[in-house]
C-alpha cells in the first residue's frame, strides 16, 4: 500500500489501520510505503556491480555511556555475510560528519560519484523546535550532550518556525554531539548520488503538522530513491532485530 500525499497527510498513521474484524492491523500482512509524488530532477543512479556495496557510519555521542557500537554493526555485517548476494562493507570511523564528507570526497575521486549502493546511518535522531536547538541538552544514559551551531560542511541553522529534523554525529573534540540538519544530509546525498538511505535514528520519519520535518522525505526529494526511517523513537532491541531481518532479505 502506497501513501502518497501533502506533509500533513503523511502525518496520518497509516500503520495503524485495522479492520474490526480481523485480529491485527492491516500492516502487518500488507507492507505501507510511504512514497514521495514529487518530480525528482536528481535521481541518484546506480552503478552496477558484483556486489553490494554498503557504507556503514555510526555515532555515539556519550562513548561508554552510550548504546555500544557493535549492537547494531554485528547483526548487520553477519546478516549480510549469510545474506542473499555479495557485499562489501565498508565503516566510517570516527563518527563524525566531517569524517563521513571526507570518506565520500575520497572515494568520489578515486571511483567517481554512485560508487555506494547504500549507506547505513546508525546515529541518535531527534526533531527540535529552535528554541531546542539553541538551548538542547538531551540525556542518553545518564550522560549530558553538548553541541555547537554549525560544523564542517554544515551550514549555520538560522531561526525557523516548527520542527526540524537532525541527525546527531560524534563531535571532532570532547563529548558532545554534532546536530546535522535534513537539508545538509539531503544535499550531501544528492552531490554523492546514494540510492539507499538506511535512518537507523530515532525520529527519522517522524512527520508532525503541515511543514515537512521528516527527515526520511528529504531524502527522497534530494533524489534517493529508497530510505527507511524511524516514525518514532526506537528501542535499541527492536533496531537490532528489524536491520538483522532487513539485511538478510
């Protein structure tokens, strides 16, 4: 079943319809996608290949006191080894978002632009109101997080009205987070031209009100042609269990 529509639209929960009659909601037997029924002027093309080629970053913000690196990288690398076809795998280390710039300029000039099939972003997400994002201190296991307004490759977030969707990197010094906006994400992905976005992120396909703030359908404007992302916020088990399942199709 295909949702194709306004913001507000796809704000409905769609996931959760349910016949009376029957024992469980209609998802669970018949797949909902969400699909963007814009014109895409960039679409990201795949290069073919003998194998998957896979990009995996992950970022934890609070180091030892945050959810271990491995959860969700093991699952994912085993299932991909026992995986229906070949791939390759590559990680990005640190988790920074200048590290993750840096790694796709490199290969862009080795390989050119369409080399990655997928990139995995396995990071904390979250939607926040300007105020919040001036003022935020989010608390992951115990652990307070810090950030700066802008960062490499980042543009300076000016004030705007509602909600705007973020992705929490490393920072380059000391504890603290590095929010990158929907829009440097969107246009890093179009430059690199990534047909596949996997939003391991809390929040990542969250849409509230009438304005977009999904994180995952500014993906698809900047011409990704698969993302899945988080509706909402995810348990750390439940990640571990969809992205094993995922992999292994």
């Amino acid at each position: 079943i295909e949702i194709a529509g306004s913001p507000e639209f796809h704000a409905l929960h769609w996931e959760a319809i349910k016949d009376p009659d029957q024992s469980r909601p209609l998802s669970v037997d018949k797949p909902i996608v969400r699909k963007n029924s814009q014109p895409i002027i960039y679409e990201a093309k795949v290069k073919s290949a003998p194998l998957l080629r896979v990009l995996l970053i992950s970022a934890r913000p609070s180091g030892a006191r945050d959810v271990s690196y491995r959860t969700i990288s093991r699952p994912l690398v085993e299932s991909l080894e026992t995986g229906k076809i070949a791939a390759q795998i590559d990680i990005v280390r640190p988790g920074t978002y200048e590290t993750l710039v840096k790694h796709l300029e490199d290969v862009y000039l080795t390989y050119g632009d369409g080399y990655y099939h997928l990139l995995h972003l396995d990071l904390h997400g979250a939607l926040l109101s300007y105020e919040q994002y001036k003022t935020f201190t989010q608390t992951y296991n115990s652990s307070q997080l810090l950030y700066r307004n802008s960062g490499y490759a980042q543009k300076k977030i000016e004030e705007y009205e509602g909600l705007k969707a973020f992705l929490f990197f490393n920072g380059t010094e000391g504890e603290f987070a590095n929010p990158v906006s929907a829009e440097d994400l969107a246009n890093l992905f179009k430059m690199r031209q990534i047909p596949i976005v996997i939003l391991n992120a809390c929040q990542s396909g969250k849409q509230v009100g009438a304005a977009e703030t999904s994180l995952g359908s500014y993906m698809l404007k900047a011409g990704v042609q698969l993302v899945v992302a988080m509706g909402y916020s995810v348990t750390v088990s439940a990640a571990r269990i969809l992205m094993s399942t995922l992999y292994q199709g």
